[in-house]
C-alpha cells in the first residue's frame, strides 16, 4: 500500500489511493485550510519533498490554479486533488 508523510511530525503512515492527502490532513486535525475540494479555491497548498512520482496526475482545475497561485513546476499540488497511486512513499509538507 502506498505510504504518506506529513512533516513536520503530523502523519506517517499507509494510505489507500482512493484518498486524498487533504482527507488524511483532516483525519489528523492538521491545520489545514479548504473550501471546494476540487482544487479551485486554492487554499490546500502542499509541497512535495519526496515522491512525486507515485502521486496522481495533476488534472486541468488544479493546474489552472497552480498556475495563478505562481506553484505550477514547484512540486506543489492541491492537498484535496493529490492521492498517491503509485506502490512508494509520498513526503509533503503545508504550504502556509
């Protein structure tokens, strides 16, 4: 099962890949802002440490917002559009 880490010290832990990393945020009671959880609003910046490769692909709502966020090629998602599908370990952090 893929596995997640959010630093510093919020999650460490197997994640199925039907869930986002915003869902394993609010599981935790991370603080964590969010309003659409369709990657439109912008406010559930990550980036990605390590492990970019196992997260899934970034759709046209989330990279338009990316774009006007000035995070698109930074190695930074939506923590509502990012899910791990890939058998490897995602690190992240919150964008705050």
């Amino acid at each position: 099962m893929p596995r997640l880490v959010i630093q510093p010290g919020i999650f460490e832990g197997d994640v199925p890949p039907t869930k986002t990393i915003l869902q394993v945020l609010l599981e935790q009671r991370a603080p964590m802002h969010f309003s659409c959880r369709r990657g439109l609003c912008g406010q559930d910046l990550i980036r990605i440490l390590s492990g970019w490769e196992f997260l899934n692909p970034i759709g046209d709502l989330e990279d338009g917002t990316l774009e006007l966020l000035r995070a698109k090629g930074k190695k930074m998602r939506m923590a509502c559009c990012a899910r791990i599908v890939g058998e490897g370990e995602v690190t992240v952090e919150i964008v705050r």
